[in-house]
C-alpha cells in the first residue's frame, strides 16, 4: 500500500503561484502585513471579550457571572485599547513569539544534554535549542524590528519554495519513477 500520493500537475503550479504571490506580498508590504496581522489580533481579543461579557446572559448555569462580566469587560477594554495602538499590539505579539521560542530554545537544549539519545541528535537538538534561543532574544530586544524580520523570513521562504514547486511541476512532473 503506497501512502504518498503525488498531487496533479496543476495543483503543483497552483502552489508555487499561490506562494509566490504570498511571498511578494509579504516582501513589498511588510509593514501592512504587520498592520493587517495586528488587527486581527486586536479583533479577535475583542470578540472573545465581548463573547464572554455576554456568557451570563445566555448561559443561566454561570454560577461565576460577576467574574465572567469582568473578565469579559476587561477583554473588551483590552481589544479597543489594541486595536488604538497598533504599535504597541505588535510588540506584544512580537514578544509572545519571542518568549514561546526562547522556552523552546531551553527546552531542546535540555533535551540535548539530559536525554538519552545518540550523538548526531544531541547535538541537533542543542544547535536547534541555540538558534531558538538566540532568534528569542533577538526579537525581545527588538520586538518591531524582529517581527518584521520574521515577515522578510517568511516571504522569501515562500518565494523560494514556490519557484521550486514551480521547477518540479513544469520540468520534472512528468518523470514519475514507477
């Protein structure tokens, strides 16, 4: 039984257009991309308070209602106040980011010396735990600058994936081994 299933000629190049395109786009806009992405982030705080404020009144067997307002109140407040400052929401996604890779970067550097584990992967798991960790705290000293970085990252990620995609299925999609 053969698991892997090569998709159409046509999906391939719809791909590396489909990438392409993103890349461009995050290459020519970062700072709107950064924008859009933070406004999301902003109304997306905002409707989980506004959902949570209205909890009690549509779920009678709160038996935390009063803390349930407050806390939806708060994000409410939190996603007005977010969507005001959009510098100040990227910086906290930025960090969030940072943070989150920084706990990785300890995690598989312990993981690296503490597991038992062959060589070759040990020191994977501690060169992986050190690029976490260096990008962490690159972007929590710089939240802006990284977060946008990472945007750059992203965009020619996908550029570079989608000519490849595009490579395979204009000149070697066809050669299919049997």
């Amino acid at each position: 039984m053969e698991l892997a299933v090569l998709p159409s000629r046509n999906t391939i190049l719809l791909r590396s257009l489909a990438n392409m395109l993103l890349g461009a786009i995050l290459l020519i806009w970062p700072g709107l991309t950064l924008y859009i992405l933070v406004l999301i982030f902003a109304i997306n705080i905002l409707i989980i308070g506004l959902a949570t404020l209205f909890e009690p009144a549509f779920d009678k067997s709160n038996k935390s209602s009063v803390l349930t307002v407050i806390l939806g109140l708060l994000g409410v407040a939190a996603g007005i106040f977010l969507l005001v400052r959009p510098g100040i929401t990227a910086s906290i996604i930025a960090i969030l980011i940072a943070i989150w890779a920084i706990i990785f970067g300890i995690s598989d550097i312990y993981v690296g010396f503490a597991a038992k584990i062959e060589d070759g992967a040990r020191i994977l798991f501690v060169l992986m735990g050190m690029i976490a960790l260096l990008f962490g705290v690159y972007v929590l000293s710089s939240p802006l600058e990284g977060i946008l970085s990472l945007i750059w990252a992203i965009g020619f990620y996908a550029i570079i994936v989608g000519v490849i995609m595009g490579i395979v299925g204009l000149f070697f999609y066809p050669k299919v081994k049997k």
